[in-house]
C-alpha cells in the first residue's frame, strides 16, 4: 500500500486528504510539525509523497 505523509497543523487538513486518498488505496500518516515529519520519513520503510501545505519548518530540508 502506498505511504502518503500529510504534514499540516490543522485536523480538517489530515481529514481531507484520508477522505480523498484512503479509497484509491493509499496510507495517509499524519505529522503536526516539521521536525515529526523528518523523524517519521527516517524510520518508516518508504513514503511515497510528503504534502506540506504552507507549513513553516526551518530546520527542514528543502
């Protein structure tokens, strides 16, 4: 099954994309911040796609 990481502060946003996603198939995983988000793409097997939409994270890689 195909990882797909939903980086966003805001629930409605993780909500959103399960709905949309989870019927085709894909995994949605969840991050708040920036820095959970680089530690979960560290340890987990393999993600797919990362979407981060306008969330501040200077200590992330581009």
């Amino acid at each position: 099954m195909p990882k797909i990481l939903v980086v966003d502060d805001e629930q409605d946003i993780f909500e959103m994309y399960r709905v949309m996603l989870a019927p085709s198939g894909y995994e949605v995983i969840t991050a708040t911040r920036g820095d959970e988000a680089v530690d979960i793409c560290r340890k987990e097997e393999s993600i797919d796609m990362v979407i981060s939409w306008m969330l501040n994270c200077p200590e992330c890689p581009d």
